[in-house]
C-alpha cells in the first residue's frame, strides 16, 4: 500500500495488520476467549495503539470478522466471473460455503462464525453486524436468481424467499460441518443443498466431480 503525504497509508497499514492478528487470534483462541492483549502481541502494537484505532473489544473483533468477510466476497467475485450461467454461479456459490479449500478443513474455517452468531445474541454491537452480514449473504442469493430468471433458467420463485430458505439452510449445515458432525460431511452437505436448489428453481443439476470427489482426493 503506498503512502499518502498525509500519512494515512500508514494508518491503513496498521490498521490491517491489528485486523489480521485479531483474524489470527479468534482463529487459535475463539471470539470469546481472544483478547486485546493478544491481538496487540500478534501485530507488535501495544494495547493501548489498538484501543485507539478499535476502542472496545466488541469493535475489534466484528471489525476482523467484517475484514474477513469482505475478503471472502472478494475472492467468491472472481470465482464467480468466470462461470457462464446462473446455476452454475449458484452452484458454486454453496460450494464455497460447503466444500473446505485445499488447506482448510470444514470445522476450522467455520468454527469463528460459531462464536460470532453465539456472541450476537447477548451483545446489540455484534448483533447488528451480524444483521448486515445476513443482509448482504440474502442479498447476494436473491441477485443470483433474478439473473437466472432473466436468462431463462429459473423457475418462477420469489427470490427473497428463497433467498431466505436457501441461507437458513446452509447456516445449519455449517454449524454440522463445524461441528464435525458424523452424519453431515461437506460433501453431503453441497450435495443436499443442491438438490434443493435445483428442485425449487426448477432445473436439473447433474453433481460435478469435485462435489462427489471429496472422499476421492
């Protein structure tokens, strides 16, 4: 990042490695236990440095976790560019939810949004983040059908609501995954819910080999 004269790319700069650490710290620790010290420790700040930029504990942590966010969208944009059809956009789009990257496991990318939604309920900070973090996630499905009732391959559905089904239901396959429940591995998980999407949107999905492959390498 290069340098203002008003010396404010140093101010960004800081500002993300203190996101980073806290991104670092709710990673090893989890949201609730990570704490300020930590985090100043990580980014080699001292705790006061990182109250001035975050003020509380709350701040800092939805302030990482909406960094992390927009990094995830991010990356999901350009994935998605590529992909010439709407099902197949939507497709992959509950493949990044479901299906581990190459050197992640399901439990441990999700287990920070675990403590984020446990967090939201006794703390209005953290629950309104979490709010707009639902709204932009809905937001993103129900573009994706309108576009593909556009284009002809959709069914007549509202794209509200289904945009509401459909993150309902993969929220609580994330918490299985997480959980590392027996019965709900990823795979299985990317598989129903597309089974779902395709009947309610009304087309017919044909499992790739990278939804049925994980068992195989």
């Amino acid at each position: 990042m290069r340098q203002r004269a008003d010396g404010s790319g140093t101010a960004d700069q800081r500002r993300e490695q203190m996101l980073r650490a806290a991104l670092e710290v709710i990673d090893e620790r989890g949201y609730p236990e990570a704490r300020i010290t930590d985090v100043a420790e990580r980014a080699g700040a001292s705790p006061a440095l990182v109250i001035y930029y975050f003020k509380t504990k709350d701040h800092l942590l939805t302030e990482a976790m909406r960094y992390s966010e927009d990094i995830w969208y991010e990356a999901g944009t350009r994935r998605l560019a590529g992909i010439g059809t709407a099902a197949g956009r939507l497709e992959e789009l509950v493949a990044m939810i479901c299906l581990p990257e190459a050197d992640v496991t399901p439990s441990e990318s999700w287990l920070p949004m675990l403590d984020l939604w446990a967090r939201a309920g006794r703390h209005p900070e953290v629950a309104g983040f979490r709010r707009k973090f639902d709204e932009r996630w809905r937001q993103m499905i129900s573009s994706m059908v309108v576009e593909g009732q556009e284009a002809g391959e959709f069914g007549p559905v509202d794209p509200d609501d289904f945009a509401v089904m459909l993150s309902a239901l993969l929220d609580g396959f994330v918490i299985l995954i997480a959980l590392d429940d027996p019965t709900v591995e990823a795979g299985r998980a990317f598989e129903l819910s597309m089974h779902l999407v395709a009947s309610q949107l009304g087309f017919t999905w044909v499992p790739r080999r990278r939804a049925r492959g994980l068992e195989d390498g």
